[in-house]
C-alpha cells in the first residue's frame, strides 16, 4: 500500500514545497492575516458574533480572497512548468490522473491550510472571548459548519481555475477570464435564487448558520433569517468594496433585497451538493481534458 | 531477433497541420546502441516522446519490450530511462532532492533509493553541487543530472535526446564513454544529429528524415553505402561561378557533382578505373574557370557521407517516397531502396 502510493505522496508533497515556497502564499498568508485582526479589532465591540465571524468569512467568499484562490489554484499543467512536468515527472512511471489529483490535493490543501490556520483562531477568539456586546446564539456545531462551507466554494474555486490552466494553457489569461466571469455568474445565481451558488448569498446566510444548533441543519428558514444581520453583512460588504476602491460607499440597496423570504430552502446539505457536485464534475473534466494532452 | 523497441506505422500529425512522425517503422534489436540520426525537425524528439507516452499517436503502434505505449503506459515507462535535450527540472530543488523525488515516482524503496542517489551523483560528478538549486545549474550539470535521473531506476532501456547537445568537450567524453559502459549491459538509444558522437559509440542506426525512416540497419551496412570513388573539392569564387563549373563537370560522361554547401563540391565518378583521368578533366575545368581551387579531399567521415548521402537520396526521390506498402526505407543489407 505505502509503495502503491509513494508516488502519489510524493508528488503531493513536491507540489505543497513549491506552493510554499512561493511569495503568493506567504504574502496571501500575511495579508488573510492582517485582515483578519483588523476586522477584529474594530468590530470587537460592534458586532455579535455571528456577524463578526460572516464578515471575516466575507473575504474569502466575495472578495479578495477568490482572486488569490484563482492564481493558487491554476494547474500546473500550463505556462513554463509544463516542459520541467514532462521531462522531470511525466516521464516516469506515474500515469497523468495519479499527477494531476496529487497535484489537485496539494493545492486545495494549501488553500485550507491558510485560510483555516487564520481563521480557526480568529473564530475561537471571537466567539468564546467577553466582549462588549450582548450575548449571542452561536453554537460550535455552527461554527463548525460555516468553516465548512467557506472551505467547501473555496475547494469549488480551486477546482475551477485547475480547470482554466487546464484549458487556457497560459495562467495570466486563466485568472483573468475566471475573474470576469465569476463575479457576474455569483450575481446571476443570486438572482435567479440559486443560492447554492451563490457566494453572495451565502456570505447573508452565514450568521444564520452559525447559529444553527446540531441536529438543526437547515440553513435559515424565512422565519429565521434575521434581515438586521442581512442589512449588516451588506453593509459590510459595501463598506469593504468602498474602502478598497477608496470610492464613496456603494449606496444601500432597498431592504426588501434582504427580505426576500427565499431561503427557507437554503439547507446545507443543498449547498454541499451545490458546490461538491460541480466540484466533482470539473476534476473529472480537468482529467479528462489533461488525457488528451500532448506534451 | 529480439526486439527492444519496435513501431509499425507510427504516425504523428499535430493539429493536422505538421507531420512530425510519418508512418515509421522502427527496429531496435536487444542490448544495441542504437543511433537516431536525423537533422532537426526530423521527428526524432516527437519519436522518444511517443514511446514514453508523452504524446498520444495520431495512428500506428509502438513497444517498448513487447508492452504497448500509450499514454498511461507505466509499465513501459518503468522500463525506461529517459534523458530529453536540454532537460528542464523543477529549478527550486536541489539534485538530491530532485533525484529522491524521481526515486519516490518508480516506487523505489528508501533503503534503496538513498543509496543509489548518492552514488550516481558522485558518479555523474555533481557530489560538489548538492547543495545549489538546480535553477543555478549549467547546462552540462542539467544533462549530468538528467543522466542520473535516468538511471536511478536502473532501467534496461535508455532513451537519450541530444546527450551530448551544449556540453564542453571533457563533458562531451565522459558522456560518450558512460554510454559505452552503459551498453554493456542496456539497450541504448542515442537521438543526434552528431555524427561524430554515432560514429562513435552506435552499432545499429536509423536515419531520420522529415518524420521517415530512410534508412535502418547496423553501422557497417550504412557504411558500405559510402561511394568510395567519390572527392570533394573545395573552391573559392562566386556562387554563380562555382555552379557553372557543377553543370560543367555534371556534362562530362560519367561523372556527377553535387553542391555541398556553398563552396564545396563532391564529385563522384561512375568507373573507379577512370578516377584519375576523371578527376584531370574536372580540375581542366575548374582551372579554365573563374574559381579557385583550395582543397582536394577523397578520405572523408564516411558516416558523415553516408547520412548526407542518404538525405540527398531521399529529397531526391520526390514522389517516389510516397509508397502505401512499407515505405521506402534501406534494406540495412544490401543497402538497395525499396522502389
């Protein structure tokens, strides 16, 4: 068994090295931190701890945090790595699935180990720490769900710009066109109440979840969904995006946007086969598409 | 005869636009060093890399050792030792990490593999640059690693791009005297298009020309094709000059000649008899022309002249190169082409 995989785990193990080694992930790794305190620290006595957490899983979801995910995921089965892949890898007695699921692995274990060495902390603190504000119902079980979720799309993110290197061969243009057409279909999604897709959408139900108790899974049901903690989420986002811009704070849409009542069919296991689905179908599709391939 | 390679009708069409391997018959008998030779753009790379399953065969089939190729072909690449031109690695490891890495790819064990390494990279030279990244290296410490890489497995079949491309002469030597070692007790084969480094170290050739095989067989066969008859003069003067005093000689009875490059002229003579008659009227000639006559030469490389010999036989078969039987390659025996 152990010599069965060696090559497997090599490769995933070659592929975390050189992910590391890489200045996107340090850097990524910093600024998800320093983003993270700095959302802390000025909401500590602001926000419950539902909204807090939401809005420090809201990088991840809607922005900026996709964008790193776009680049860290791209294949390596594109740009200049291709020739060193063939010579150096492909040539041995390794078949192209066992490489590039290794090389998947690698990449989706990065980006949760980033984002879940920040954020687990940042959650814990959040909410078992004494703040200034009044207690809130979140539950572990919840917390538990919502890192889930978030590491869910990020996995999803990941798959989908191996895709793009896969495809597009050249990773500049592989982020650029994931980049223009991510952002329009998380609206469209939204739009046409298919929340399952839509990161925005769950950036909203993400203070409900994190207070769902176990046993008790379903996202938010029209009654629960707390429209005070919608407005908050979409204030943040819009304060967020401001701040980045360093335009004038994006004018609030209408409450009846977060009112809508819609997501008393938003449960997590429809999310989970939301996102893990595709995620599934878009590795298949890398696999296939990379068997095709000359080198 | 047993066979370490063998292809039938392997064919290589990228994007239907570029044919890089055309319909190729290739025989690699058992325990040779076998010479692809061929100029650049012949296919001999497209070739390597179909057998190892790097690119998918837009028809025909390839074996290495009875195993079909294929792109999940492991068990083929198991099998394999390969070294491509101007090997690209991962830059930000080092040898020893590189080569554990290779080792970890072909399952070897780590009581074994650690040795192994150590002593290959002591054996190729490069015990000195452990701890550089290979990013750092030149182009001769790549090849040596790529050399290493390739036997780490201990394979019985090498398959070797350009070994000895970009290399100074000392790296050169040693190169050439490792495959010498080497195919003691491997089958070897040697993509080039150095005929010095074939002449020097192949028994069997293939002879490569826009994707074809034009000729295959043993080193002595390909040898025995040279015209033995035949000079080459070396003139100074015009082009233009140089090709009057060609249709010239061309007119005289059985005599030819035939541009080289631009200022050398390789006569050949039909009667070895008349030799020296011929030779006093093709020097009649150029003395009356307006060229200067700087070198005569008879002993040339002869596997130089036979692969330029060859090559300027296969352009000038035109469409008779076109055959839907077994194409026209060599008989490696009597060194007559199939009509």
């Amino acid at each position: 068994m152990g010599q069965w995989l060696m090559p497997f785990l090599a490769i995933v193990t070659h592929e975390i090295r050189f992910l590391w080694a890489s200045w996107l992930v340090r850097l990524w790794l910093i600024g998800t931190a320093l983003l993270a305190f700095l959302t802390t620290a000025g909401n500590w006595g602001q926000m419950s701890s539902a909204l807090l957490v939401a809005s420090l899983l809201f990088s991840y979801l809607v922005f900026p945090w996709f964008l790193v995910v776009f680049m860290l995921g791209i294949s390596p089965v594109t740009g200049t790595r291709l020739d060193a892949l063939a010579d150096g890898i492909l040539s041995r007695p390794v078949t192209r699935h066992e490489y590039l699921l290794a090389a998947w692995v690698a990449r989706v274990l990065v980006v949760l180990g980033v984002f879940l060495v920040v954020m687990i902390p940042a959650t814990v603190i959040v909410v078992a720490a004494k703040r200034p504000v009044p207690a809130d119902d979140v539950t572990w079980y919840g917390v538990i769900a919502a890192l889930g979720v978030v590491s869910l799309v990020l996995t999803f993110l990941v798959s989908v710009s191996f895709l793009a290197g896969t495809l597009l061969r050249k990773p500049l243009f592989a982020v650029v066109i994931l980049t223009f057409v991510w952002f329009p279909i998380s609206m469209v999604m939204h739009t046409f109440s298919l929340e399952e897709f839509s990161p925005i959408s769950l950036s909203q139900a993400l203070p409900t979840l994190l207070r769902t108790p176990w046993k008790e899974d379903a996202l938010a049901d029209a009654s629960r969904t707390n429209a005070q903690d919608l407005q908050a989420i979409s204030d943040l986002g819009n304060s967020f995006i401001s701040a980045l811009t360093g335009g004038a704070p994006v004018k609030q849409r209408p409450a009846g946007f977060f009112e809508r009542g819609d997501y008393k069919d938003f449960a997590l296991t429809r999310v989970i086969l939301g996102y893990g689905i595709p995620t599934l179908a878009v590795l298949g599709l890398t696999l296939f598409l990379f068997s095709r391939r000359d080198l | 005869m047993e066979l370490a390679i063998s292809t039938q009708h392997l064919t290589k069409v990228y994007g239907k636009r570029v044919i890089a391997v055309n319909d190729l018959n290739l025989e690699v008998p058992s325990g040779s060093v076998y010479g692809l030779l061929g100029p650049n753009g012949a296919g001999k790379t497209t070739t390597l890399r179909l057998l190892l399953g790097l690119q998918r065969a837009t028809a025909g089939r390839a074996e290495v050792m009875g195993r079909p190729c294929g792109i999940n072909g492991t068990s083929v690449r198991r099998l394999i030792g390969y070294l491509p031109t101007h090997p690209s690695f991962p830059s930000h490891l080092r040898p020893v990490e590189y080569l554990d890495l290779v080792g970890k790819l072909s399952r070897i064990p780590s009581e074994q593999r650690k040795p192994r390494l150590t002593s290959l990279l002591r054996a190729v030279g490069l015990s000195t640059a452990t701890s550089q990244r290979i990013g750092t290296f030149s182009t001769g410490m790549r090849t040596r690693l790529g050399i290493a890489a390739s036997l780490l497995a201990d394979p019985p079949l090498l398959l070797w791009d350009e070994p000895t491309a970009g290399l100074d002469p000392a790296a050169r030597r040693f190169t050439l005297d490792l495959i010498r070692e080497l195919a003691a007790t491997r089958t070897v084969v040697v993509a080039t298009h150095i005929l010095g480094d074939i002449d020097q170290i192949c028994d069997h050739v293939g002879v490569m020309h826009e994707g074809r095989m034009i000729f295959s067989g043993s080193m002595h066969a390909m040898k025995q094709r040279l015209q033995d008859d035949d000079f080459r003069l070396e003139l100074e003067g015009s082009p233009e000059a140089i090709r009057h005093v060609v249709q010239q000689v061309h007119a005289l009875p059985g005599i030819t000649a035939l541009i080289r490059d631009t200022f050398t002229v390789v006569i050949g003579v039909e009667d070895a008899e008349r030799r020296a008659g011929a030779l006093a009227e093709v020097l009649k000639l150029v003395d009356a022309s307006d060229v200067a006559l700087q070198a005569i030469r008879s002993g040339q490389n002869e596997t130089e002249y036979a692969y330029l010999q060859l090559l300027s036989e296969d352009q000038a078969h035109g469409f008779r190169r076109f055959d839907l039987q077994d194409g026209p390659v060599v008989d490696a025996v009597s060194g007559n082409r199939d009509a």
